[in-house]
C-alpha cells in the first residue's frame, strides 16, 4: 500500500531497462514509482492500487498501449496517462490524445521532460478528484471550532488530542445537533491527513437501491445504466479521511461490507473482479444507542465492536448549561458580521439559559438567529424568542431552580478575574473573548467593585478563598 503524500506512478514499456532508469532516477520521497513490462501485467497493478499517473509505451508484447489507454478511461476516471511512442508511432499518440491521453513523449526522451509532464499530470488529476469531491460534499453543513468551557468540552478536547494523529476509527455518539461534526472536524483538522479531504457522507441521505454502487463504485456493464465506470467514495477517500455520518442509517448488508474494509483495507466494486487497496482514515457518528440497536438486530454487532474501540460521548447542551454563553456570544458575533453588535435583554437571557433545549446547539444558533431578525435597535427581548422558549421566564418565576443567564455569566467572570488576580488581557484569554468584550461586560455587570475591593459581598467564594494580594485592574500585577 502506497503511503500518502506522494505521486503514484505506473510506468508501462516493454522494454525493462528503460523500467529501471525511471525507477532509479524518478523516484524520491514525493513520487513511488511502480513497473510493469506487458498489458496483463498492468492491468493486475492498475486493479490493486490507487494511481495517479499512467506512463504507458504504444507497443507492448501483449496487447497495444491505444486500446490499453481506452480501457484505463473507461475504469479509472481520475487517473491521468501518458504516452511513449518512437518517431515512427506518432499518429498513435495523436490518436491516443484524442480518446483522452494527457500527453505523449517520443523516444529518446529527456528525463526532465518527462518528470514536468508528469508533475502536470498529477495536478490535473488532483483538479478531477476536487470537484468530484465538491460535488459530493454539496450541502453539508459548514463546520466551526469547539466552543465551550465547560469540563465536558475539555474533556472531548483532550480525547481529540489522543485520537487525532493515530488511524484508529473513532466513533462520535449524542443527540442531534449537539455538534458531532464539529468534532468530527478537529479530529481532521489534527491529524496527520489535515491537508487532505475530509470526504463527509450522510448515510441516511444513500440511495438505497445504488448504495453499494455509491460507496464502492462500479465497472462499465456492471448493471443496466452503467456506461461508464464510477470511482466510489472509498475511491475517492483514498490516502484521505472518510466521515459517514449517521452510520446507524446503514443496512446490514453493507454495514458487513464496510467491516471488511476496516479489517483489510480492501474492497472490490461492483462488477469487477480484482479487490484495490483503501488507506482511509475513518470517522463515524450516530444519535441512535448502537448497543440497542446490536440487540434488536439491527446493527451488526461485529462492526459495532470495531467502532467502539474509541468513542467520544457529547452530552447534551442542558448538561453543560455553561457553555450557553460563550455559544450565544459567538453566534452573535458570526451570523451577522456586517450589522452592530447584538445585545440580548436580561429576561431573554434568563429563558436562554432556563430552557432545556433538545435541538442542543443547532436549535440555540437558529434562535439567536431569529431573534437578530426580530430585534429592535440591536436588542434581542423576550418578544423576539420563540414561544415555548419565552413561557420559560414564568417557570422560572414558580421556583425552577436554574440561575439566569447573567448571574452565571457574570459569576463565571468574577472566578476567572479572581484567579488570574484581576489580570483583564489574561482573562479575556481564558474566557475566549476579546479585550474590549470583557471591559464592555464589567460594565455592563458593574464588576468594576470586583477589580478594586475583590468579590462582592454575597459571592459564592468564601472571603477567606479570596487572593491576598491586592492588584490593580491593569493588564497586569499592580497596572493601574
């Protein structure tokens, strides 16, 4: 199996001892470079590993390199050739551009020519995968960075810091909306194929009459409609990583299929005889209890096991209600960058924070969403949120025990000014906001008493807690 981050190059001529000199001179670190000396000798390379590049001879001994170049484009799609032909079999290479080769070099040929050919080659190549990988990702959603202070997010941060540059699957499980891609998107962004694709397939949105198709590709003829062959998406996720989302949507067919190529890193498409080799770094994520779903049947338990080796749980928003407000604060800021900053009343804030929100994040982002259409002179009330979330101020008039919004905002920021001995730039540091933010929130919480005597009276920190050094409210130790 080639490794990631190099061109992989089949050279094909009869002639063994030009096999040798591009094999010595061209390969580096950049570029693996494989030979084959007859067409059936090829064609068995070409079915067991992924190539970006073909350079393949006109004459062969078993068969001509014009048809063997015909049938590499009927079967590898992104793959790229190019022709070796002696003076006298230039209309075989005219010939040969014209049913799809990149390019064609005569014999004797310059070494240098033929590394840029090559090197042009592979970037069309890559150019083919972008947008049949764009095309395959249209519409999924957009991700964003883990946010949250809360000692569950930490947690899920250190996991991903573990998990990320090693090629164990990992399988991410919790509730709708409660940002399963966005973990999914740091363990990409931190590990080892950051600069490659993360390839995003949502199971539930499969055909289910072409999912095998879909997943593993097909050859020509492989059924009807099939007229041309199709890489699937182990194909195109090859030296890359490969997120399916929602696997528990899988039927049990292919959910034993899919365990084969965890366990071998092989596959075979569709009507074709000869298995390739994957080198894919997988991701998986449900909202369903895949252990329930072993015991009634439908989960294959085998490929349960083999997910589960590293799970990262996310709990849901109502048990870490203290990451409401840095999520608030960050939606505020990122939906409409081009508008003033928004403000949000104390009583909306109170509801924001009371209410139990089963559509987790995603269902607090399209709020504040609504409620910035609806704000008047830049300030989201209680009018502005929706019905079932504003009914939550009366609930939690009749003795529901949760703390407003800015009673926890503002304690959070009283402990962390505490801790870092009234240091403001440190502060905002940890709390992930910006300077001018955190002075705007002293203000606006009148912790300025906080900066010059300590904790108000009434704070959840004994007295005899508080740090016995007095400093300044600068930006740092004794700055005024």
């Amino acid at each position: 199996m080639h490794a990631p981050d190099i061109i992989n190059i089949l050279v094909v001529d009869d002639e063994s001892s030009i096999c040798k000199l591009i094999q010595k001179e061209l390969s580096s670190p950049g570029r693996a470079i494989t030979t084959a000396t007859s067409a059936s000798q090829a064609l068995k390379l070409a079915a067991q590993h992924p190539f970006d590049v073909i350079v393949l001879d006109v004459r062969l001994p078993d068969g001509n390199g014009v048809d063997l170049l015909e049938y590499f484009r009927e079967t590898l799609p992104h793959v790229e050739v190019i022709m070796i032909t002696g003076y006298s079999e230039v209309s075989s290479a005219v010939e040969a551009m014209k049913i799809g080769a990149y390019d064609y070099i005569t014999k004797p040929f310059s070494l240098d020519r033929l590394t840029l050919v090559i090197e042009r080659a592979y970037q069309r190549s890559m150019l083919h995968k972008e947008l049949h990988l764009l095309r395959q990702n249209k519409g999924s959603e957009p991700f964003s960075h883990l946010i949250g202070h809360s000692t569950a997010i930490s947690e899920i941060r250190y996991l991903i810091d573990k998990v990320a540059p090693t090629l164990t699957p990992v399988l991410i499980t919790g509730e709708s909306g409660v940002g399963k891609n966005v973990v999914v998107n740091a363990l990409h962004r931190r590990s080892n194929r950051a600069d490659k694709h993360l390839i995003v397939k949502n199971c539930g949105a499969f055909n289910k009459e072409l999912l095998r198709s879909e997943l593993f590709g097909y050859c020509k003829g492989a059924f009807t409609g099939a007229v041309d062959s199709q890489d699937g998406l182990l194909s195109l996720a090859n030296n890359a990583s490969l997120f399916f989302d929602e696997v528990g949507e899988l039927s049990l067919e292919v959910q034993s299929m899919l365990l084969r190529v965890l366990e071998s890193q092989k596959y075979r498409r569709v009507g074709d005889k000869e298995e390739r080799s994957a080198n894919i770094r997988f991701f998986f994520a449900t909202n369903r209890d895949l252990h329930k779903e072993v015991e009634a049947g439908r989960f294959h338990e085998a490929l349960y096991h083999r997910l589960n080796v590293f799970r990262i749980e996310i709990p849901p928003l109502r048990e870490r209600r203290e990451d409401i407000p840095v999520l608030m604060e960050l939606f505020l800021g990122q939906l409409y960058p081009d508008r003033p900053p928004y403000r949000v009343s104390s009583q909306a804030l109170q509801c924001l924070m009371s209410y139990h929100w089963p559509g987790n994040v995603r269902e607090l982002r399209n709020v504040i969403e609504r409620g910035i259409i609806l704000a008047e002179n830049d300030l989201i009330t209680l009018k502005c949120l929706p019905n079932d979330i504003a009914k939550c101020l009366d609930d939690t008039a009749n003795g529901l025990p949760f703390p407003t919004l800015e009673q926890h905002e503002r304690e959070f920021i009283v402990r962390v000014l505490e801790y870092v001995s009234n240091n403001r730039t440190q502060a905002a540091s940890m709390l992930g906001i910006g300077r001018k933010t955190l002075y705007r929130k002293i203000k606006e919480y009148g912790l300025d008493m906080v900066c010059q005597n300590g904790r108000p009276e009434g704070g959840a920190v004994a007295a005899e807690n508080r740090p016995s050094r007095k400093t300044g409210c600068g930006d740092g130790p004794g700055v005024p």
